[in-house]
C-alpha cells in the first residue's frame, strides 16, 4: 500500500480496534485529507485531524463512516454524538452537524459519501422502499454494515470500478432500509420518477446555467412545489441546493488539482470565490483555502 492508502481493514471491528493506537500516533503528525479516485455518485476520504475541524453544515449525500483511531466528536439533531474505533457513523443527506477529534491525541477516520440517486435507484423495485431510508442513530453497531464499509473503504489508492462500486451500493441501500424508517419522510404519494430523474439529470449538467423554476417546471411537468418535495424524497435535498452542490463538487475537484481558488470559483459556475466560500463552509464545514492545505497535505 503507498503513502496514501493509509491502512488495511477486514470485516472485524475488532481488528480495527487493534490497528487503532498506530493510526491515532501517526495522525498527530499533521491534518489531513486523502481523497479515493473519483467514482460516478461515490466519493471515499481518509481524515486525519486534532481538534474540531468542521463547522456546522450539512452534505447532500448519505455520509457512512468507520472510525479508525481517538474519538469522533459531533453535533447531530440536537444532542453531542461520540463514535470510538469500530463504530459506524451514519449520517443523512441535509441534516446539521459539526466535527472535530474528542481528545488531544487526535482522530483518524474514513467515510464513504454516497448520493441518495444511487441509493434510490438500488430500492426501486423493493416492496418496502416508498421514500429515501432515513436511520435515527448517527452512531451505530451493525456487523452487516461494517462488512460493507470495511469492504469500500479498505483501499483508496485504487477505483474500485463500476461492478463493485454497484454491488456495495445494493448492500449498503439495503442495510440502510433495514436500520431505518424508508416511509418515515414519504410524500403521502407515488413519486413521478422519470420526471425527476430528467430534472436531477438537467441540473447536473448545466452547473454554469442561471436556472430558474419555470424552466423545471416545462421540464418536468410538476408545479414548482410538488416538484420541490418530491425532489427531496427522491432525492435527500432540493432542486437549488442539488445544484449548488454539484457546483462545489466541480470546485472542490479543481481545487484538489490544483486550480487557484479563483479559477475554480469561476469555472463551477460561481459569481466569485467569495460566493464560492460561503457555500464551501455551509456544506463542507470549513472554507476552501483551509480544503486546499488539507488535501496537499499527506500523512507520513
């Protein structure tokens, strides 16, 4: 494994237990992110902090994580959340939180973010999926899901490829169904999938287009309302933000490498880099200069 593989794992928390105290040393020497290839509604990261890192903020993507080393620290709903070295971290699309290590020896985790689109499309034809799963417990135990997380989250050097990548989405949806509630959040109807899927595919593609909700609505066929709860069932988040979000997912690549901040702001679609910044810190905790140091940074 090279420098940026960080560590193995197995499908035992306990081992994760056991490499746990080599990691925690090894984290103190300097923060960091490390980025897995990019793979189509999948983004993998190892991160290694001391202190709290991120401000409140929230993602557009399911956020699975392992916690390898110290302990995670977050507000989540409400209430302070630990997760200590084998637990899993699940937290869903939109929701507010914050982040940081729970002691001074600092804190070594990975997370696997993952699009509800991906997760939709794997439940679709399941008898008991009415609207995306939604899990009440941020920190869990569940060996069903470790194995999956432990499976996507074990090599970051590497694309894990199309086939893998679709069957880890299809177990990770259906341990998901299972822990949470998928009809908790429904729309009281049945959703107009096609018109959606057209609508999630045109914002994707036109992050460098002023859209506005006339322009969806001829798209699609939906007012704007119904579109925009049926947009968030369907997909963990609304039209606006959906599109913000690939916006930042675009600067967030180009900053990783290596595109000024400026540059970047301009070709995803921003105004300026400080419109890019306000969005940056309300969706990733931290602005995007702080992003630049961390992902040029690599654990020794």
């Amino acid at each position: 494994m090279n420098a940026n593989s960080g560590m193995g794992f197995d499908g035992s928390t306990a081992t994760l237990a056991r490499q746990a105290e080599g990691d925690l040393e090894r984290s103190c020497r300097r923060d960091a992110i490390v980025t897995a290839p990019a793979e189509d509604g999948i983004e993998r990261i190892e991160a290694r902090f001391s202190g709290n890192v991120f401000s409140p903020h929230r993602h557009d993507t399911y956020a699975l994580g392992l916690t390898i080393a110290g302990v995670q620290t977050f507000s989540y709903r409400g209430a302070a959340r630990f997760s200590t070295p084998g637990r899993l971290i699940i937290l869903s699309p939109d929701e507010l939180h914050d982040g940081g290590a729970g002691g001074e020896d600092g804190l070594v985790y990975r997370m696997l973010y993952i699009s509800p689109d991906r997760i939709s499309a794997a439940l679709e034809n399941m008898s008991r999926f009415r609207s995306l799963p939604f899990v009440q417990a941020p920190v869990v135990d569940d060996p069903g899901l470790c194995s999956s997380l432990t499976e996507a989250l074990g090599e970051l050097d590497t694309e894990m490829g199309e086939l893998k990548c679709d069957d880890l989405t299809a177990e990770i949806a259906g341990h998901l169904l299972r822990l949470g509630d998928a009809g908790a959040q429904g729309t009281g109807g049945p959703l107009a999938r096609k018109a959606l899927l057209r609508c999630r595919d045109y914002l994707a593609e036109s992050v460098e287009t002023n859209i506005g909700s006339e322009t969806l609505e001829a798209l699609c066929g939906l007012d704007r309302f119904s579109l925009s709860r049926q947009f968030r069932a369907a997909f963990g988040t609304s039209p606006h933000r959906f599109l913000v979000q690939r916006r930042l997912q675009r600067a967030k690549a180009l900053i990783a490498s290596g595109e000024t901040l400026a540059e970047a702001a301009l070709s995803a679609g921003f105004a300026d880099q400080s419109h890019m910044t306000r969005h940056f810190r309300k969706t990733y905790g931290m602005t995007p200069g702080r992003f630049q140091a961390l992902t040029t940074a690599r654990p020794r």
